[in-house]
C-alpha cells in the first residue's frame, strides 16, 4: 500500500506526555494511519523528510483575541505560523457581536483599551457586514483560512446591546434586560457560539478608562445569562479574574452556573503579587468542586505574561508623568532630546505620576522584575 503522505525521520511528540521520540508518520486521507519507527515506512504518494524538526498535534489556543482580525485574514498570523489548529476568541467579555451600527467606534476602543490592538488597524481592517451574533458568524463562514476557529459571545457587547449607555457604564440591568441578554446568548450557542464570557477584573478598561461591561455585574444577571446556556444544554461560561478575590467573592457564583448549566465554567489561574498563596486555596476549591460533580476547570498560561516597556509602545515607565506627557506626541527623536534636557530629567524623577496607582504597582514595585533589553533579539 502507498501511503497519501508519508513524514519521515520526525521528532514525534504525540501529546500523550510520553517522551518524544524519533518516528515515521504516514497519513491517508485525513486519518494517521501508522507511525513507526525511523526507515520503517515506504515512501508515499509524498513524502516529507523531516529531520531537525518536532512532529506535534495541532495546537488549540483557548485564548486569543482575534475577533476582529479574523474576518480578514485567512492565515491568522501570528497563529497560523506557529502550529495552531484551533483559536477561540471572544475571551475577557471583549468582541465585536452583537454591533449595533452607531456602537462600532466603542466596541474598538473597548478592545483596544482591554487587548492593546492598535484602533487604527481595527477601524481599517473591520468592513462590519453584521448587526448580531449569528450575523457575524455567517461573516467568519465566508472567509476559507488556514486553520479552525470557535468564537463566544462576550458580555461587554451584549451589555452595550440590549442596555445602550447604561450596559457600558455598568449600570445594574432590569429583570427584562437581563431576560433580552439571555435571549441573545440563547440565540448565539443555536447559531454554533462556543460559550460566553465576562471580566471581573478591574485591569481590563476600555480606552477611555472605564472597565469593561460586566465587570460589576451581580449573581443574579450572571445567573441570568447562565440560564440560557443550561436551556442549550452546551457552551462554556468563561472570565477573567481579580485572581485575588476568586475564593471569596467568586467561587459562590460560580459554582451555581456550574450546577445550574452541568457545563464547564472556566477561570484562568495566576499566582498573584496581592494574594501570592491564593492559588492554593483556588487548587483546592476545585478539588472539593470536582468531588462534588462540579464541571469548573482552571486554566494556567504556557509560560508567564510579560509586557515589552518601550518609547514606541503604549505602556512604558514614564507614560504617566505630567513631564513626559508634554511631549508624548513628538516624534521619537525629538521625545529623546527633550528627555535629556535636565529640567525634565528632574522632574520626571520628583513628581508623582498621574495614572491612579499604575506606576506604584506595576513599576516602582516590580523593578526587580523589568530587565533592561539590547539589541533585536530578546531571549524570553
């Protein structure tokens, strides 16, 4: 038999956490249908010598925010090039559905204010050819791409939806506001809705400094919306955590949209600097959650969140200083030179910088993790 593809001489890492080994792999159709060892398979219809590199299955990324990015770009770069074979997105209560026309300027701020993702390439980039969810579905379906993708519909554009200004400024919605937004989640899982997703954290704030719709939002609305997924009978309810309050001020929400819903209710975990023997506790509540038939799963990151601190980028040391603010808007050699002046210098350094507690948190007590970088590549 001549296999359709044959890959030879691979570093095989299969998943199944056993040792990576070297390995031929043959391929028909869609379907693995031998892996041997080394020179152990004849040639196929095509065959691919793969020596020096690592064989894997796919990758699926849990968490991305490609919302926008996806309705025109079919590599989804930089995912497409790195192994990725499925991305969901609507994470953190941010997206881009459901769109009423006159909010699609808010719902770019939000994500650029929550995801960093310049404005401009959202304005530029986006041609919005949908109002609802199901819409913006049938808008991903048309455009072929290198690999699968599964959206949720987030809870800052639903609020702003159903409740206009009052959703954005998290107001506390009506009962009938509550049932309309249930309603639109209904609406998305039928329409193929991975799940739904909110923030809790007071990290994630729109471009103008407000914190994503939902953030505040109570057991009840939570509840709320969690009805429509139990009346579904599938999607997974995620969010993003203030990680240091999630035993306390969480795990009683949501453990009742997991026994209300039966599906898995997702937080990512994170050893936090507030709170750094929280995670213990979180282990050990989902262990009690786990014995008692409760589908809540914790996700950790691959490797740990950094941020790159530079001139040219939107988050750096001196961002909030009253000095380097009177000359933000120069172009970079000409901010360099007036950062050199004295008089600024020592201003930078005596006044205390306008950001609501930024620079304290992040900067001035977490020194000893910033390292200064030089040169092209940085070694992560």
């Amino acid at each position: 038999m001549t296999h359709d593809l044959v890959i030879r001489n691979a570093h095989l890492v299969d998943g199944s956490g056993q040792p990576g080994r070297d390995a031929d792999v043959a391929v028909d159709g869609d379907t693995i249908t031998a892996v041997e060892p080394p020179g152990t398979i004849a040639a196929g219809t095509r065959t691919v010598d793969a020596h020096g590199l690592l064989l894997t299955p796919g990758f699926v990324d849990v968490h991305t925010h490609y919302d926008a990015q996806v309705t025109w770009d079919p590599y989804v770069t930089p995912s497409g090039w790195h192994g990725v074979t499925t991305a969901l997105m609507g994470n953190c209560g941010v997206g881009f559905a459901p769109a009423s026309p006159d909010r699609h300027e808010w719902l770019i701020q939000l994500m650029e204010g929550v995801e960093d993702i310049p404005g401009s390439a959202l304005t530029e980039g986006i041609k919005w050819g949908w109002e609802s969810y199901p819409e913006y579905l049938d808008v991903l379906e048309q455009l072929p791409r290198v690999m699968d993708i599964g959206s949720s519909i987030a809870h800052g554009p639903l609020r702003a939806y159903v409740m206009g200004e009052r959703g954005a400024a998290n107001a506390e919605p009506t009962d009938a506001e509550i049932v309309e937004m249930a309603r639109l989640v209904e609406e998305a899982l039928r329409a193929g809705a991975f799940g739904f997703t909110t923030s809790r954290t007071p990290i994630h704030k729109a471009k103008d400094g407000e914190l994503v719709p939902g953030t505040t939002a109570d057991e009840h609305e939570l509840l709320g919306i969690a009805a429509a997924i139990a009346r579904v009978g599938r999607g997974v309810f995620g969010f993003a955590p203030d990680h240091a309050l999630v035993p306390v001020q969480e795990w009683p929400w949501m453990r009742k949209v997991a026994a209300l819903t039966g599906q898995p209710i997702c937080v990512n975990l994170n050893q936090s600097d507030k709170a750094p023997e929280v995670w213990r506790e979180v282990l050990r509540l989902l262990d009690e959650a786990h014995a008692d038939g409760l589908p809540i799963i914790a996700q950790v990151a691959g490797r740990s969140i950094g941020i790159l601190y530079c001139l040219q980028g939107s988050v750096h040391p001196l961002l909030f200083h009253p000095a380097y603010q009177e000359i933000a808007d120069l172009p970079l050699a000409e901010r360099l030179v007036a950062l050199a002046e004295p008089e600024r210098r020592r201003r930078i350094i005596d006044e205390i910088p306008d950001d609501g507690g930024f620079f304290q948190s992040a900067v001035l007590n977490g020194l000893g993790r910033i390292w200064l970088v030089d040169g092209e590549n940085i070694d992560y």
